[in-house]
C-alpha cells in the first residue's frame, strides 16, 4: 500500500522469459557473486568508496531509464506521514538494544561514545551521508526499479531486497551483522515500497545504524573494527 504521496512505478510492457531469467542471473552475481569475491579479496577495507562510487552510478542508471520517478529519490513531502510509525518503532528497537547489550555485553554498553568520543561523533554525522544514503541508492531504488520484472513489486521484491541487504554485510565476518541487517533490510525495503521516498528510508536507516553504534553494538557493523 502506498502513501498519498507516493507515486506507483509506470507500467512497463511483460518482459520475455529469458530476460527475466537474465536479470536473475545478473541480480545473483551482482548481489551476491560480487559481494563474495570482495569479501574475499578486500579484507579490512573500508566499502565506504565502493558504495559512493556505485551509489552515483544507480542515479545514473535510473536518471537513465525513462519510466522512474525521480521524486523516489528524496521524497520530502512522504516524510512527515511516515515520521510516527519510523520513531515509534525505533524507540522499541532502543529498548531491546540496551536491556539485550546491558545483558549479553555489559561491557560494551554504550563503549564508542564513552571510549571513543571523537569517532563515534564522526561516525553520527559522516555514516547517513556516505554510507546511509548510497547503500538505499542501491539496495531499495536499483534494485526495486532494475528487478521489478523478476520479483514483482510486492513481498518477493521486499525478501529479495532484504535478502541481498543482509548478504552484503558478509564483509563484516560474524552472524549478528548479516541477521540484523537482514531484518533491518526487510523493513527498509517495506518503507520504500509503502511511501517511495529515500529521503523516509535514509532517515530509519541512518537512527538504526546510529543505535547500533551507541549502544555498544557498532563494532559487528564497523569496518573500522573488522
């Protein structure tokens, strides 16, 4: 269902068999062939680079194609209809964190702020920007608008966003980070397709990444800790 605000995606001609079958391939060697081998060979780097450098080229791409609504991108107006239900759930999700980390980590609770005062200031400001806002470019508006022929608009487009989401996480090398973001990655996909704004999935993304940071959780989803 979408917002008043949303605009559904033209109606494209019923692509053939092989082509869907082509853009299946290709979204299992981008998604997950790609994010192996990097996860491999590029032990210890920093993905910031690569996901800007990507990022840019999904503009490119959907600037491109003559059916995508460019107001996807930003969206501003959809914000303030899905502002309740983003911080409501988030503030549930705050809660668990602590009880969970002040339980299972006690020692890491709250320990990059404490710690490391100076990154984790960094790392607020710097991680919607380089990181939040490419990885949406990719994750929800690419991939939505490139393999809307192969899964739909629907649940199978929201499992199969969520699911490539979570797998890229491998990098990180530990369960938590590709679960969590998989379960983060089911509800940022939702969030795009109820209200076809960035700018609402940034803005969830962003206090999301923000919480796992401060609460003691960053270094399963920190690059700077692997």
């Amino acid at each position: 269902m979408l917002t008043d605000d949303a605009v559904p995606v033209a109606r494209r001609d019923t692509p053939s068999l092989a082509k869907r079958a082509g853009l299946a391939v290709e979204f299992l060697a981008l998604f997950f062939g790609v994010i192996t081998v990097f996860s491999v060979l590029a032990e210890g780097v920093s993905p910031i680079p690569f996901l800007v450098v990507l990022g840019v080229a999904s503009v490119v791409y959907l600037l491109r194609v003559g059916d995508f609504d460019r107001r996807d991108l930003w969206r501003a107006s959809a914000v303030r209809g899905q502002l309740r239900s983003i911080l409501g759930l988030w503030a549930a999700a705050c809660v668990v964190a602590v009880a969970g980390v002040a339980m299972f980590l006690p020692g890491d609770l709250f320990s990059m702020p404490r710690e490391e005062p100076v990154v984790w200031a960094i790392v607020a400001v710097g991680y919607p920007v380089l990181s939040v806002y490419p990885q949406e470019l990719i994750f929800r508006s690419f991939l939505f608008r490139r393999y809307a022929p192969v899964f739909g608009s629907g649940a199978g487009m929201i499992i199969a966003s969520a699911a490539a989401f979570g797998f890229a996480h491998i990098i990180f090398g530990n369960l938590f980070a590709v679960l969590a973001t998989t379960a983060g990655g089911v509800l940022f996909a939702w969030r795009y397709a109820r209200s076809r704004s960035l700018l609402a999935v940034s803005i969830e993304h962003g206090l999301y990444g923000f919480l796992l940071f401060t609460v003691g959780l960053g270094r399963f989803v920190y690059h700077g800790a692997v």
